[in-house]
C-alpha cells in the first residue's frame, strides 16, 4: 500500500492513459478560454470605458462575422471534445469478450469479492495482470460504489440490480480499493486493495488458497437444495410447471404478456426474487419467491449456473466451466456469510481471503 500522496495516482490499466489524456487536455482547453475570457473582459473594459456622460456607442453591426466566429469555434471545440469523451465512455462501459468475470458484492462496510473458481476475498482482489477483469457489482444493503483510481474505473453497487465495470491492469502492483458513496458511518474504512500479479504469481496464489468450489458448482447446489430442479429439469412422464433453463440465457424469453425480454443477468435475478413479475407464456405463475431465501451471493451464484447452461454459456475465459466439477471438495464454509463477514470489517485486513479473515478476532 502506497504511504505516499501523489498528485496522480497511478496509471495501471489499458485505458487509464485515455481517461488522462481527455481530462488533461480538457482541463487545458478550459484554462485556455478561462484566460482569453477574463483578460479580454479588463482589457475591453478599459479601452472602450464611457468617456463622457453623453457618449453613444457605435453602430457594432459590422462585427457580426466576430459574432459568429465566437460561436462556431466554441461549439466545434465543445462538439470534438464531446465525441472523443463518447469513445472513451464506451470503452470504458463496454467489456471485452475475453474478460474474466468476478464478482463484487458490497455491504456495509467492506467489499466480497468471489473469482469465478471459487475463492473469495474479503476488502482484497487478486488477479493477473494483462488479464481483462469485468466485476459484477451488487449491494446487500444500500448504494456503494466500487472505485479504483490506478485504473480509472468506478462504478455504484446498486442494491436489487446487477451493475460492471471492467478493466485490464497493466503492472503488477498493490493498488487501493475505494468505496466512492457515502454509506453510513465506516463508508471511509469501507476500503481495500487489488493485487495485480504475474500470471505465475497469480497460480501459485491461486493453488495456496482453499480452492471452495466455483461459482457454477456452487450455484448448481443451490439448484438442488433449493428444488429449483423440481419444477425447471425436465423429466419424462411428468407435466413441467416451470421452464426447462436449458439455453435459456442470452436468448430471447417470450413471457405470457407478449412481451419478449433478454434473459440476463438482471433478468434471472428479478425472477428468483419476484417470480410473478414476468412469467414465461405457456406456464402458470406459480413459482414461490425467494426473497429471503437467497443472499446476493447465493443470487449470483444461481445466475452463475443458469449461465452456464447456454446458449452464452460461454463460460467467462479463465475456466469457470460449463458443467459442476464433479470432485470439488465441500464448500468448506467459503459461502458461509455469517461469521466471516462479521469479523472481517477492519479495513487492515485488505490481503487476507475469507478462510484467513475468519480467524481474526471481532473488532467491536
Ligand atoms: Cu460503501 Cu461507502
């Protein structure tokens, strides 16, 4: 963790040169104008001061090219600046396909970070640099919001919706991991670190850790303990009261309405924890919810596996894998909230990961 307090932070992803580059050269062209601005009013103001108390001003009339010069010039500078801010928004917004998805979930006050593999961190996120990292926002109890200054990249954790962010981290490093909305009175400790390592470093980190099991496998769990299979995996001989999942998500989901929606992220969410909101055509609505049932972190669990079941099950590189690892040891309370997160708020334990932070003793 840096002790010092630069004026920049770091530059440590592809595209915090950009987001500099716009802001340096926007701030110049600002102070550029600010300038000519405030020093023609004084000069202007004296040179052409009322010298007499009868004096008339002249006919300005001809100065309208001036007129329009102070317009066209303004407005095509505000447009090109505009238009270059637009490339850089969509590059930042706009995730390659290759990232590797972990996901964030914060609460008051520290940030639960889950790789797609299993392993989760409280406060810390390791991951290897020239890696492209999308993290999946979500929020327990109200709005944070999941900043890093080394990469140019914030985002808010909006509780009941999936928001990203991504970015692709070019040095390896120690960076800080802020929450950038206020949320209650440890918003200020709500803080953490981002670990960026070789690859090399990164596996052997990896293979350190108490593996848990991945977020499909632990999602495919839930899909039994919860009974979700009752009703959604087809069996012969049986009339099926929910929809097969099978390739489901991604695809176009026509609901008994008419209406046709995606089934994503937010999709799936809304209709674990409110069934009735969007019921497929063909079912009858009545699936029971969930709310309740299920953490955020169960929730993305769940989404993990209904994912991997296609057609985009494109499993995020980075091998989460489309089906449950079938030898994966038992979850070996990695997905146990309760104890681990209580004692894991101090803001110093940034590089610990859960199994780690359970062992600290409760700081109130
Ligand atoms: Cu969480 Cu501020």
């Amino acid at each position: 963790m840096k002790s010092t307090f630069p004026l920049f932070p770091d530059s440590a992803s592809t595209l915090s040169g950009h987001v500099d580059a716009l802001f340096i050269v926007w701030s110049l062209v600002s102070l550029f104008f600010t300038i000519l601005i405030a020093g023609l009013i004084v000069v202007l103001m004296s040179r052409y001061r009322r010298r007499h108390p009868e004096e008339v001003g002249a006919d300005e009339r001809a100065a309208l090219w001036l007129e329009v010069l102070w317009s066209a010039v303004p407005l095509a500078i505000m447009l090109a600046m505009f238009a270059w801010g637009t490339k850089v928004f969509f590059e930042l917004y706009r995730p390659p396909a290759d990232a590797v998805e972990y996901t964030a979930i914060g609460k008051q006050w520290m940030w639960k970070v889950q790789h797609p593999e299993g392993q989760s961190e409280i406060n810390a996120l390791h991951i290897p640099v020239g890696q492209p990292v999308k993290i999946k926002l979500a929020s327990e109890d109200v709005i944070h919001s999941f900043y890093i200054p080394a990469f140019r990249v914030k985002q808010d954790a909006v509780p009941g919706r999936y928001t990203s962010l991504w970015f692709n981290p070019t040095k390896p490093g120690v960076y800080h991991l802020f929450c950038a909305e206020y949320c209650g009175t440890e918003h200020s400790r709500m803080i953490g670190s981002v670990i960026v390592m070789e690859p090399r470093d990164y596996e052997t980190w990896m293979a350190g850790g108490t593996p848990g099991k991945s977020m499909v496998a632990s999602g495919s769990d839930l899909f039994t303990s919860l009974a979700c299979a009752t009703c959604h995996r087809p069996s012969p001989g049986v009339t099926q009261r929910g929809p097969s999942l099978e390739g489901v998500f991604g695809s176009q989901v026509k609901l008994a309405d008419g209406r046709a929606v995606t089934a994503d992220d937010n999709y799936v969410r809304e209709s674990i924890l409110n069934p009735l909101a969007k019921v497929v055509a063909g079912y009858d609505p009545v699936m029971p919810t969930f709310q309740g049932q299920v953490s955020e972190e169960q929730l993305t669990q769940l989404i993990a596996y209904v994912r991997s079941l296609g057609p985009t099950g494109a499993a995020p590189a980075g091998g989460t894998g489309g089906t449950p690892a079938a030898g994966t040891p038992a979850a070996s309370g990695v997905t146990n909230p309760s104890s681990a997160e209580k004692d894991a708020t101090s803001p110093l334990n940034t590089a610990g990961q859960t199994q780690g932070a359970a062992q600290k003793p409760p700081q109130k």
